[in-house]
C-alpha cells in the first residue's frame, strides 16, 4: 500500500492517506529538533527546488519565473548566511510564494529523511502509523450531534481518504437523516481527499441524481479530470434540507471545495468567515534528505463558474464572526423551518428551540484568527 498526501494539499501540513498524488512519509513537525546545513547542502536544496518548480508547477511560466528568480537568489549568495534546515525550509517557502501568490507552494523540513523516492511504497510501519493515526482522530469526524428544534450538527476536521473513513462516513450521515435542517462545520478543517467529497456530497443529491462536482486540471499530461456524486451511497440521502456549511480563515483546500460546490450547486448556505484560498492539489517532491516541496501541479476548475477560489477564497453567502457561526446557522435553520410549518404547534415547539439556540454559548474569536503567513 501507498501512502500518500492529500490532492488538495495545503500550507497547514495536514497529512492523509489518500489514492492520489505522490506518496511520502510525513511533512515532519515543528516539534522535530532542527538540522544544521552547509555551503553544499544548502546549494544542493536549491538547485533541486529550481528544477522540480520549472517541470512541475502548473502554471509552466510562473514556474520558469520562479526557477529564474531562485536561481538569481543563489547566485546573489543570499542563502550563504542560512546554517538552519528549518530556517532554510521557511526562506524558500517565502520566495516561492512571493513569485506565485500560491499558498500551497512550500518547502517542508524534517528531522527524519524523507524517502529517497517518495513515488515508491511507504514502509510498511509508516503507513500503520498513518492510519492509526487517522483512527485516533475518528478520520476527523469530530462531533454529530442534534441540536434543539431537531437541527443536525457535524463538525469535520478533515476529508480523509483512508478507506475505513467511509464507514464513519455513513454512520455520521445516517445519524443526521432523520434531522430537520443540518449544519457542516468546517471552520478548523484544513483539507483532505476530493473522494470523501464526493461521498458526502452524494448524501445532499437525490437519488438517481448524478452531480457533475468539479473538474482538476493537471500540467503532467496536459489532462482534466471530472469528478461526480456517486451513483449510490448507502442509507437515507439529505437532499432538500436546510443545509448550512460553517467556514473561517482556517478552513482551506477541500474543505474550501465542498464549501464551494455546495455554493455554486445551490446545495446549501455558506455562513461565517471567508476560507484561506488554496484550490490546487499537488505533491510532494525530496529536494534533500531533510526536505522536501509541496508543489502544485494541477488546479480546480468548477464546472458552473470555470474558475476556483484560489488567492481569494470562498465567500460564504452570509457573512458572520467564526466564533459565533454555529448559533447564528442554528438560529437561521430554526427560522427557516418556522417558515415550512405546517401546524402551530409545531411552530410554538420551534419557538423554545430557537431561544435556546439564542443562548448557545460562542467559541473564543481568537481561535478563528487568519492563520500566520509564511515569512
């Protein structure tokens, strides 16, 4: 088995075994002790990012662009002062993404060489350690829960490509079936797997319904690939609730694409702060035993708008403090099916439910800050 990073990677080193893109074994942490570098391993770093960047990175003339002005820096000696691996990860990550505006283009140290060729099977331990740590995490399903008036709630961490993570998959949307109204909290999800999209978005489509999600656009091959709702998913589908998806600056990558497909498929509604903008999926590429580059090698293409939030983000369709986007959805959901009542009685129920989603306590505003940039 592979093991692999996410397809929509991003600058937040979220890693996951997913079936696409390049396989490696870990982007390291920051709590890794650092390395020291010299003159030729510092030169050696460079020139290989120079050349993975020109052959890989999917707009090929920002590439070029940013071969030459490495190139340029390293000529000028402007590394010679650099004796840290970290120090050297974050100066390069800097340079990279003051050419191209592309979050997701960085360079990663790790205490632990990475593989000598990240496209080869992971060590079998490796990919055990993955995956458990993805069961610790609960595949990032944090919470489902109802709420008062019969409202759903899922706070989702992150799409996880890990095949056990379909099974909580269906058990999370087969817990939210019999709700009312329904609310996906993305506000702490930094990305993940374009196929765990597909498979909760397939729970919000009728039955028999096949939705053309969003296409990928990849420079290997000069390709696009198509992605759809499944044919079938199992259990009750969602299709035609109230659907409310929570974003801030923290949620990014996929998580900024089930946001944006269920905007532009008019699935639902888009309340809170607006996402980090990183829509092209990528790999990661050794440059050195001790790093390696996340590098974009494709982009988003929705099939509606024939574009993507890269740089800008996904402006929800309502906007609100992070911090208080759960109350201000649950409130929203109960007024909504205040409105679809068919009795008073069910209305005046309705009623008590929304003064208790009034009292719901809020988040600290300082979790939802605009997560630091690269420097």
């Amino acid at each position: 088995m592979r093991l692999r990073p996410l397809l929509l990677g991003t600058g937040f080193g979220l890693l996951l075994l997913t079936p696409r893109a390049h396989a490696q074994a870990g982007f390291g942490s920051p709590l890794d002790a650092d390395t020291p570098v010299d003159a030729a391993y510092r030169r050696a770093v460079v020139e290989s990012l120079i050349v993975q960047v020109q052959a890989r990175y999917v707009f090929a003339d920002k590439g070029a662009a940013l071969a030459r002005s490495l190139k340029k820096r390293l000529q000028a000696r402007e590394y010679d002062d650099i004796t840290s691996g970290r120090a050297l990860a974050e100066s390069l990550t800097a340079h990279m993404q003051a050419v191209t505006a592309d979050g997701h283009m960085r360079v990663h140290y790790r205490e632990t060489p990475f593989p000598a060729q990240l496209d080869e099977e992971a060590p079998a331990e490796e990919v055990e350690r993955q995956r458990e740590e993805m069961r610790f995490r609960n595949y990032g399903f944090e919470q489902v829960r109802r709420l008062p008036g019969n409202v759903g709630y899922l706070d989702l961490r992150m799409f996880s490509g890990a095949p056990e993570a379909h099974a909580t998959a269906v058990a999370a949307m087969q817990f939210l079936a019999s709700c009312d109204a329904i609310i996906v909290d993305l506000r702490r999800n930094g990305g993940g797997s374009p196929e765990m999209i597909q498979t909760l978005l397939t729970y919000l489509v009728p039955e028999g319904e096949r939705l053309h999600i969003n296409d990928f656009y990849r420079r290997a091959g000069d390709r696009t690939e198509q992605f759809h709702t499944a044919s079938h998913v199992p259990g009750r589908r969602l299709a035609g609730k109230p659907l409310y998806v929570l974003t801030s600056p923290w949620t990014a990558s996929a998580a900024e694409e089930f946001a944006y497909d269920v905007q532009t498929h008019k699935l639902g509604t888009v309340l809170g702060g607006t996402s980090a903008g990183a829509a092209h999926p990528g790999g990661l590429f050794r440059l050195a035993p001790h790093h390696a580059a996340f590098i974009a090698t494709g982009r988003a293409v929705n099939p509606i708008t024939r574009t993507n939030w890269e740089g800008v983000g996904v402006k929800p369709d309502i906007d609100a403090p992070p911090h208080e986007a759960v109350r201000r959805a649950h409130e929203l959901a109960i007024e909504k099916l205040q409105q679809d009542a068919k009795d008073e009685a069910r209305r005046k129920l309705l009623d008590r439910s929304k003064e208790a989603a009034r009292n719901m306590p809020v988040d600290k505003p300082e979790e939802f800050q605009p997560p630091p940039k690269a420097s």
